[in-house]
C-alpha cells in the first residue's frame, strides 16, 4: 500500500469518527492566495500529486482529484497506487467539484473542510447547499492535525520595508486612501486578508527562501484610528518593528485576528467575501453588519504612480536581458 493511500486512510477513519461523509481539500491558503507555502500543501500530502492547482475530495471510501488540462498526464503518473480517481477538469462527461457535490451528498449528510482554506463565498454556497440537504456544513477544524505529524512551520522568512523610491507613496499616504474609502462605506473597521494587498498597503516584502513569494503571511484589522497588523514580529528586526509602532502600526500574533474579530460588537464591518477566509467570517458577532465588496487596495494598487510605471519599465528591461541570455 502506498504512503497516500495509507494518509487518506488514517483520515477517513478520522471522518468516520466524526460523522463526516466527504471531506474537501482545496489549494488553498488562509488567504485565498494563489501560490501557497509548504505548511498548506495538504492536498499533495494526502494524494501525492503535486501540481499547483488542484482539489481533492475524499469520501468514506474513496478519494477525487480535480485538475486541469496541464496536469492531466503528471496527475495520472503521481496518483499512481494511491486509490485517488483522477477527475478531468472540462473534460466531456466530468462534473465540476460542486456538481459532483450536488449529485453526491445524501440528505441528512456532511460535508466538511478547514473553513480557513475557503472563502466567506464558497463557504455560504457549501453551508446553502447543506441546508438544502438537510445536512451540516463542518468546517470548525483541519482534520490533518494529529495525522500530519511532520507538518511544515508556517513561513518565517525575514520581512522588510520597502523603500519609498520603489513604490512611490508611503504607507500613511495609503493608509489615508483607504480610510477615505472606508467613509464611503460608512464602515467603521476593515477586515484585510489579501497577502497582495496588505503588501501594497504597508509597503512590507519577505525574502522569498525556498518559495517565490514575496508576500509574508498577515491580516490586518482597521478603524478610523487605528491599525493593527497580525503578524509573526520575529520577521521584522528590532529597527522595523520600533519604526511600525511609531508610525501607528500595533503589531499582534498572526493567530489572534480570530479572537479580535469576534470581539467587535456592534461595528459596520468592510470586507471582500472571496478574499476573508469563512472561519473568520464565522467569528464575526451577529451585531456588526457587513459590508461585503472589493478591498479598496485592490483597485487603488491596480492604478500605477510615475514612480511605479518607470520602475515597471527597468523590471521590463532586466527581465527581457535574462530571458535573452537564457535563450541564447
């Protein structure tokens, strides 16, 4: 028996335990990122396949993989002996995940999933679809713990400030924008989750390591006055940390935006349902009403400054002298 058949095995027994009928295990972050660090690879863990994108679904006694037509001939070799049934995305007769759901789940069944690997979106479509059922949506916890022993940490890597001459605006001239924003909304806090988008609002980078991602695991929590960002602080040396405080932004754990977000009572709440992850949606208290759109950095990051468009010019030449070497 091969070591993913034995993992997918260990969590079904997991889900028998549980009452959990089919389990969900997307690509994804915390943060609905695109690219994901080693700590999340859950679905390449348990099936073995590796490529970037992809869903696995594991039922009671039997385990779906879902990818595209770029992986079709590496997921047929890397599921190999692992019992995982290789569904082809847009493939004629493959259903989608949802539609495989849809037609799969009995009434009176559950379904379950990390509800912080799924957006607020997805998980009001999963929790409606089990209501129709007559069903429950379980999403309260990763049923990997206590199975995936040797894990990875969540990344660490070094994060730093970048220099205004790169970006072009500071991160107070940011701030500002967004809390004007905010006033159109009439919000009173702002739930941030986007890794993209809290870079380009703090002007705040990591060194990639092992990955090629530029962006440090964080949240961010904003008021009219205040800003907190929930983040690993031994990322930042002792220089960057003193300079964020003085510069008005609180520093907090990266696990506590859980705790701080159903503390709010009774507060106007601007947030982006595919960008909020459903257990911290989940956490928010029945006083607050929501204000659900587009993160205000996301279009105002998306709108270049001078500084911005003639660095984007040099990244342009450098990148077409490697490419040009590289071919040569």
């Amino acid at each position: 028996m091969s070591e993913n058949r034995e993992r997918i095995l260990k969590l079904q027994e997991k889900m028998q335990e549980l009452n959990i009928d089919m389990y969900l295990v997307p690509t994804a972050d915390f943060h609905q990122s695109e690219y994901v660090g080693d700590y999340f690879k859950a679905r390449k863990w348990l099936s073995g396949f590796s490529g970037s994108a992809g869903t696995l679904l594991v039922t009671d006694d039997q385990a779906y993989l879902w990818t595209d037509g770029r992986y079709f001939i590496q997921a047929a070799k890397e599921l190999e002996d692992t019992g995982v049934t290789l569904m082809k995305m847009r493939e004629p007769g493959v259903p989608t995940v949802d539609e495989f759901l849809e037609m799969n789940l009995a009434k009176g069944s559950c379904l379950a999933c990390d509800g912080r690997v799924i957006s607020v979106s997805q998980g009001k479509a999963y929790k409606k679809m089990m209501e129709d059922k007559e069903g429950r949506f379980y999403c309260q916890e990763d049923l990997l713990d206590g199975i995936w022993n040797d894990r990875p940490e969540l990344s660490k890597e070094p994060a730093y400030l970048v220099d205004i001459k790169y970006v072009g605006m500071s991160r107070e001239e940011k701030i500002e924008m967004v809390r004007r924003a905010m006033k159109k909304y009439e919000a009173d806090v702002h739930i941030l989750s986007s890794l993209d988008d809290i870079a380009w609002l703090l002007n705040i980078r990591k060194n990639t390591g092992a990955s090629i991602n530029l962006l440090p695991l964080a949240h961010v929590l904003m008021t009219m006055d205040t800003l907190t960002l929930f983040i690993d602080s031994s990322r930042f040396d002792d220089c960057v940390n003193a300079y964020l405080k003085e510069n008005g932004v609180t520093l907090a754990p990266y696990g506590d935006i859980y705790g701080a977000v159903k503390e709010l009572r009774n507060e106007t709440i601007l947030l982006e349902p595919d960008k909020v992850n459903y257990a911290m949606y989940k956490s928010i208290h029945e006083s607050c009403l929501l204000e659900e759109a587009m993160n205000p950095a996301s279009w105002m990051k998306a709108m270049k400054n001078p500084v911005e468009m003639e660095n984007l010019r040099k990244a342009h030449i450098k990148d077409g002298v490697a490419l040009t070497k590289f071919i040569y």
